[in-house]
C-alpha cells in the first residue's frame, strides 16, 4: 500500500469514527449512558405504560357508572360495557406504545459516496 493510499484510507477511517460518534450523540439512549440511566429509562417506560392501562380502565368505568346512573338502570349494563371497552383501549395503548419503542430508528449516516 502507498503512502498515499494510507493516508488517504486513516482519512476515510477518522471521518467514518466522527460520524458515528456524533450519530451516537444524537441518540442518547444508545450512547452507553450506563446502568442507571437505562433502568431510570425502564422504569418511566414501565410507569408510563401501566399508567395508561389503569387509565383506560378508570375512564371507561366511570363512563359506564355514570350512564348507568343517568338512565337509572338496576343491572350495571353500561359499566360492564364501558368497562371492557376501558380495558381494550387500554391494551390497545400499550400495544402501539410498546411496538413504538420496540426497535428505535437508526441513525442517519450519509455514505461516504453521498459525500462527493
């Protein structure tokens, strides 16, 4: 290899280690911020998931509960009723959040023909 293909090729080796650095600066929760911040991360995504699910729960029941007492039923029809469709919502949340934060998008490097 010529000297000039080395320095050239440490060239395109250093432009290429930038480039991941600042993609990984870009992405923090990839960039290796250690133990305690990925279980503080678990831990928001765990509150935030739960969280969802009772409230979906909650809101359905007490819809139900009010139509219930609104129409003077004697039989908790529409709490039933609003309940499961509380609990649906609520799956249905924590469905779409957890394939959301399943695979995170990955970073955006031009190649190095890009850069021409």
């Amino acid at each position: 290899m010529s000297p000039q293909d080395r320095a050239a090729f440490e060239k395109r080796a250093a432009d290429i280690g930038d480039k991941l650095n600042a993609a990984k600066g870009r992405h923090p929760t990839q960039a290796g911020n250690g133990a305690g911040a990925d279980r503080a991360s678990a831990t928001s995504r765990a509150l935030r998931v739960s969280t969802e699910l009772i409230g979906g729960i909650v809101v359905g029941s007490a819809i139900g509960y009010a139509l219930d007492r609104l129409f003077g039923n004697e039989k908790p029809w529409f709490f039933i009723l609003f309940f499961m469709l509380g609990t649906a919502a609520g799956i249905l949340n924590v469905v779409r959040t957890a394939a959301k934060e399943k695979t995170p998008p990955a970073p955006s490097v031009p190649d190095d023909e890009e850069d021409k």
